[in-house]
C-alpha cells in the first residue's frame, strides 16, 4: 500500500521551491510569478486549490515573501493546507472586490510577470487588464527545470506510485478473458488502482483486438475475442500527488505468428531505449534508440507517436522523449520508456516503464516482466 506519511516529506522540501523559484525567475528578468490552481501550484506551496471562477493566485515576488491571494470562501482549505502549515502569508477577498486589483497592488512596480502555462484564458486577459504595464511571460521557463529535476523524495513518491500500479497490473490476468467487455475489465482495473493506494484513477485504456491499434483509445463495449492482444495502460495520482503510468500488453489465447514477428521487435526497442539513459545524452537520442531498432525491424511507419514523456504532479509534463528535443539528460529526471507498434484495423502492442535517470545510469520505476502475458482461454 502506499505510504501516505511519505506526503510530510515532500511537503518539508515546500520553502526550498518557493526560494529557488524566486531565484530563477530573478534570473531571467521575472519581477513576479503569478500561479493560479494547478500542478505548478501546488509544486510550490501544497495546496491543490480548486479551479473556480473566482481567482487564486499565488504572487511571488521579487526580493520579497509571496502572497497567496484567494476568495475568502476557499480561505479555510488553504489555511488547512501545508500552504498555511508553512507560514505562507494568505490574503482573502470578499465578493464585491476586485481581486485582480488586489494581486496588481502587490507588484506595482513589475516591469515583467510570468503566468502558469495552465492559467484560464478568461484570468489570463483579466490579469493584462490589471496590469497593462508589465510584459507577459510563460512561468514554465521558471518552474519547468524545478519541476523536470525531482528530488529523491519525489523519486520515493514515484517508486511508491510504480510499485502501486504493478500490483495492479498483477491482477489484470484475473479479469481480462474472452467474453468480457473492454469496460468491465476496465472496471476492475479502476476500483483495483485505488484499492492499491492512488487517490484518483486517471486512465484506463483496454484496447483489445483492433481498438489497441488507437493508443489512446481506453474503453468500449466491445468484446474480447480469443486471440485477440490487448494493450492495457493504466494510471492514477497517489495521496502525494505523484502520478503512475504503466503499459503492458495481453494476449487472450493463443497469440498470432506475425504477432509474436512485432513484439519481439517492440521488446528490443523498449529495452534498447531504458539502456540508453544516462546523465549527459539527450532526450531525443533516447527517442531514436528505440525508434531505431523498430525500423530495422521494418514496423518504423507503425510507431507513430513519441518515446516518452515526463511525469511528477502530472502524467504527462517536462521532459519529453521525442525527436527535436535537444534537453540533456540530468540526474533526477522522471519520464516514461514507452514505444509501440500499431497494425490499423487489426491490433497493437505497447511497452512502458516509468525510468529516473541517476547519478550514473538509470532506474526503472515498473518492475513487472515485459514479456508478452499469454493469458489461457477459460
């Protein structure tokens, strides 16, 4: 299960993002970061603030202590959150304010703000109203480098979240069977991963037969054949925060000779990828270890999306593992290890493991065997 006192450990390392952040965007000729609910958020103070129409912001400046500026009816839950544990100074605002007013007030003198890239646009033309002096950046160039590079505990809270979804993936042998829909077997996947210890369950994707030709197809009414692979991706959010994300594929019966011809291809690329990562290579060398090897197997034109993708307080986030993306390989950066081979119309493979690239080498987060499961017809 997962270890939920593992949550106070991330939240001590909280003042240390807060002071680096101010000192990268000081860096970069940021006077102030203006961060609304989401993962960049609650990164930096904790607190998973609602998505409301009423304004949040987290106001940090230049050269002084932030601000968590909220409508006074979420005061209590930020107070309640390790936003207030910490000291953070949280200023509320009634009904009839204006809170954009209220967080212009606080940087009067800005020359440049940078907004979190996942910011409504409605807050984000609201905020420019309010502040028509200052240049608009994107936050990312800030906390991105933070966020990409995480900490051992982070890399504890990833371990726990991959050990989670393994066990999950453990059990998928006991549901997935001729007979049964894409969504009943989906059911029991959903109602396993939080009984593993996610808080939310994020995806479930079943791809059986032609529908694991999609990637991210997730569920349907159709009906295991015997015969047919299935592709199973999986994922949620711990109690920390930290996201899992894990695919393997299934075979109900006996899997097809030509079947078997692209797997084997698959497991080589997958396997040839995770070996490449090290400090000092790059992302997109990872990419093409992979890619290479599926196209020497002649399936290149069939793996039609990335390697990977970074994960932390999000799935999908910095780095990802694709062609063009120069960003060099450091140690502490979390991202998936995932190509696949898609037959249109007649089924589809993948293999992904979560990886942390170390001090000298790499970790694999997803432990599970990558050999095809053969699942015998009941």
């Amino acid at each position: 299960m997962y270890n939920h006192e593992h949550v106070a450990g991330i939240n001590d390392e909280l003042p240390d993002r807060i002071r680096r952040a101010q000192d990268g965007a000081a860096d970069v000729g940021i006077d102030a970061l203006l961060l609304s609910p989401g993962p960049d958020l609650r990164y930096l103070t904790g607190y998973q603030a609602l998505p409301l129409e009423r304004l949040t912001c987290l106001v940090m400046r230049a050269g002084a202590d932030p601000v968590l500026v909220v409508p006074n009816l979420e005061k209590p839950a930020a107070m309640a959150s390790p936003a207030g544990a910490s000291g953070l100074e949280i200023v509320g605002w009634d009904e009839t304010d204006d809170p954009y007013a209220l967080v212009a007030g606080l940087i009067p003198d800005a020359r440049a703000v940078a907004l979190d890239n996942m910011m409504w646009a409605e807050k984000v033309l609201r905020l420019r109203d309010a502040l028509p002096g200052p240049h608009q950046r994107l936050a990312n160039e800030v906390i991105s480098p933070l966020r990409m590079r995480k900490s051992p505990a982070e890399i504890e809270a990833l371990r726990q979240a991959g050990a989670a979804i393994d066990r999950v993936h453990a059990q998928v042998p006991e549901w997935l069977r001729a007979g049964r829909t894409e969504r009943e077997v989906g059911a029991d996947i959903a109602e396993a991963i939080r009984t593993e210890g996610h808080e939310t369950v994020d995806f479930v994707i079943v791809g059986s037969g032609p529908n694991g030709a999609s990637p991210h197809h997730e569920l349907s009414d159709r009906v295991i054949r015997p015969g047919d692979p299935v592709v199973v991706d999986i994922g949620g959010t711990t109690p920390a925060g930290y996201c899992s994300d894990c695919t393997r594929t299934y075979v109900v019966g006996e899997p097809s000779a030509d079947f078997l011809a692209s797997y084997e291809v698959l497991q080589r690329a997958q396997a040839a990828a995770v070996e490449h990562v090290r400090p000092g290579v790059t992302c997109e060398s990872v990419d093409a270890a992979a890619r290479d090897v599926i196209a020497d197997g002649g399936f290149g034109d069939l793996f039609i999306h990335r390697t990977g993708h970074g994960i932390g307080l999000q799935t999908h986030e910095d780095p990802y593992i694709v062609e063009g993306n120069d960003t060099v390989l450091e140690p502490g950066m979390a991202f998936s290890i995932e190509p696949g081979i898609y037959h249109a119309d007649r089924h589809g493979a993948r293999i992904e493991d979560i990886v942390v690239c170390t001090d000298d080498d790499v970790e694999a987060l997803n432990l599970r065997s990558h050999d095809l499961v053969v699942i015998p017809e009941k």
